[in-house]
C-alpha cells in the first residue's frame, strides 16, 4: 500500500522551514543539505551548501510534509493544488490545537485569508488561506465517528 505525502518545493527552504516553525508551529523538522562533494552535481557553491535544501521533512498539526529547493528549473506558483490539514472535532485537544494555530496564522499578518475558520453548513468547520510562498492552506475539522469511509 502506498501512502501520500505532500512534497513542498520552495526556492529557499531552508527559510521556508524557519517560518513555518515560527508561524505555523511546524516540529520534528529535519533538513539536509548537499555534501561538498555534491556542489557541483546540484550546481550550488561550495559556500551555499549550507542554505541549500535537497530534502527536508517537517510536521504541521501532526501532518507530516517533505520539501526541498528547486533544482535545475524556474519555480512558478500554481493554484491546483491545497493541503488540507483535517482535524477531529471530537478530540478536544485537537480542537484547541485546531483553534490556536488558525489564530497564531491570522495574527502572524503573513498569510492571505481565502475563507475564515468557521462552522459549514455540512457540519464542520473550514478555512483557507495561501502563505508567502504560494501555498494554498486548507484547514478543517469534522467528527471523524461521522465520517464513512
């Protein structure tokens, strides 16, 4: 069986992982950079070896994602795609977590609100908003024991 992972490319990620552990509350952060050795291969100076990403792991609200830096081609920003970070609504602590990282976001003045976290007319709650990089952002919550699946 496979699983999925969101597998984010930035032009820096190193400091896109910095500001999703200040903003979003991101853990278990994890980078690697290239080795000397491998400079020329990833056509990075020797100098930049420590500001260069070639993989990175990081969790957000419990959601495991993956990053690195753009290699070989320009980076453009689309709209096709968001990542839903879906939350219990009948875990207490996971509601409190829910609520204290969409306030710690509006707050942060870094983010574009699409949607405020709010009850929908389903049941649940939902927001969304896009970061400084580009990225669309979902947030919901739903009680997982209605959920079918």
């Amino acid at each position: 069986m496979a699983k999925l992972y969101p597998y984010l490319t930035y032009n820096n990620s190193k400091e896109a992982l910095a500001y999703y552990e200040r903003v979003f509350g991101a853990t278990n952060i994890l980078r690697v950079t290239p080795q000397a050795e491998q400079a020329e291969e990833f056509k990075v100076a020797v100098d930049e070896l420590d500001n260069t990403t070639i993989h990175a792991k990081f969790s957000i609200l419990g959601t495991d994602l993956f990053c690195s830096d753009c290699f070989g081609y320009e980076m453009t920003s689309g709209n096709q795609i968001s990542i839903m970070l879906d939350v219990n609504s009948e875990d207490p602590e996971a509601v409190i977590e829910a609520e204290a990282f969409y306030q710690k976001i509006v707050e942060s003045k870094t983010v574009t609100i699409t949607m405020p976290y709010d009850s929908q007319f389903w049941g649940g709650k939902m927001g969304s908003f896009t970061d400084p990089y580009g990225i669309a952002w979902m947030l919901h919550s739903q009680p997982y024991s209605q959920v079918q699946n």
